[in-house]
C-alpha cells in the first residue's frame, strides 16, 4: 500500500508514522460502521506478531 507517512495530527506524538493496514476480511467498527477492507492507522497502535512456534 505504499510507506508510512509523518502523521501530522495535533496529538500525534513527534515523528509518528501512519500505517495502511489491509484487513483479511471485511470489519465493522464499534458502532457498527463498515464493513472496512483498510484503514489509516497510527504507529503507536500497531503490534507485530509473535513467531509461530514451530
């Protein structure tokens, strides 16, 4: 989707990246909005997975 970009919201933090997360499948957010295939996210709420044991 391309590389993350300087996030330059007023509450971002100093030199936050914001993120094209594509999603496996469609979501709905908490109010029911959506479904979503993508979203913008900030770095800050973004975590990798562990490696599979193997």
């Amino acid at each position: 989707m391309g590389s993350p970009v300087p996030d330059e919201h007023a509450q971002a933090l100093s030199g936050e990246l914001l993120y094209w997360v594509t999603c496996d499948a469609p979501q709905y957010g908490s109010s029911g909005d959506g479904p979503y295939r993508k979203a913008q996210v900030w770095g800050r709420y973004l975590r990798t997975e562990p490696e599979p044991a193997v």
